[in-house]
C-alpha cells in the first residue's frame, strides 16, 4: 500500500473532479498505475484503490461505462475514440480496472 499522486491514475483534472464528486468511482486504463490499498487526495479528500482487474474491453458493460460518467457503453466507446488518437476498439485488448472509494 502506498500513497499515488492522483495525476498517476487519474489522467486528467475533469476525471479528478468527477471522482471527487462521486460521479466516476472507477476507471480502465492499458496498463495497471495503481495496486490495491493503494490512496490518494483530491482536493484534500482521500481514496482508496480496493480493486484492480485485468479484463478485455469486450467484458466492459452498461454498467462499468456508468462508473465512468458515460450513461452507457456505446457513449463509453464514443468517449474514448474521441479521447485517444488513433483508438480503435478491439474486444480482444487487455485494460486494467481501478476501482476506488472515498475513505471516511
């Protein structure tokens, strides 16, 4: 268990605020940035990491896309193909997700 700088696995400060708000309580990224036990602050506030996944993107459901601030998984898709240049969805490829909760 260590403390990450947020930036490690929350790429960018709108994902930040979401998470702070409660809207997004997890994300999947290509590679793994955080393990579990793993803290970090937002705006003074502090979450814990309590689950990292290796999955494939063709797992991915309604439901994981609405953890992530999409209302579903083709809005999800959208998101990223306008996100990362050069996206291509591919069911087969492997993602890790970072699940994380407020610490009381």
């Amino acid at each position: 268990m260590a403390e990450i700088d947020a930036d490690t696995i929350l790429p960018a400060e709108h994902i930040q605020q979401a998470v702070a708000s409660g809207r997004v309580s997890q994300l999947h990224r290509g590679d793994q940035y955080a393990d579990e036990g793993d803290t970090f602050d937002i705006d003074g506030e502090t979450f814990e990491v309590v689950e990292v996944t290796e999955r494939k993107l063709g797992d991915l459901t309604d439901e994981d896309a609405q953890a992530e601030g999409s209302a579903n998984l083709e809005e999800y898709r959208q998101r990223l193909n306008h996100a990362h240049d050069h996206f291509e969805w591919d069911d087969d490829a492997t993602v890790y997700r970072h699940r994380f909760e407020q610490v009381e």
